[in-house]
C-alpha cells in the first residue's frame, strides 16, 4: 500500500489508477488536514466485498475456515469436472 498526498494523486491521476488496475496496488490518498481516502481497483472492491459476504454467515465462515484447514492439512481429494456440452 502506498500513502500520496492529495496534490500527488491529482496531478498523476492515470498512473495511479493504472498502478491499481494493472498491479493490484492499493493507495492511502492524503489531504493537508489529514483526511485519508483509498483508491483500489474495482476488481478488487468487488473481491473484498465478496469475500465479506462470505463470511458475514457463522455457519458458511466456519465451513470455509474448515475447508481451508482441511487444503492444509493435505485431507482433501482431487477430482476431475465433468462438463456436459
């Protein structure tokens, strides 16, 4: 994450939104009375806001927190998708 006043930010705009898009960068943007804003990709957004869904539910984050010490642990099964075309 990279902290840019304000000024900064303005006047290199569309690198900085390049930077976020194209590198998953996320910016701290400060003014002179230290209020702070962050600029990330949309993709990204909407990945956080996904992921906060998924686990808003106590019963769907402990299935997931499960799953993933199960992936750990190495106690899971491969298995090929069959696709019907």
């Amino acid at each position: 994450m990279q902290a840019v006043l304000y000024s900064h930010a303005r006047n290199n705009l569309r690198q900085i939104i390049d930077e976020a898009c194209d590198n998953f960068e996320e910016f701290v943007i400060s003014t002179k009375d230290d209020k702070q804003a962050v600029l990330l990709s949309y993709e990204e957004y909407e990945a956080m806001k996904e992921t906060l869904y998924l686990l808003s539910s106590r019963k769907n984050r402990e299935r997931l927190l499960d799953a993933v010490e199960e992936i750990e642990r190495g106690d899971y099964t491969v298995r090929e998708l069959e696709i019907d075309e």
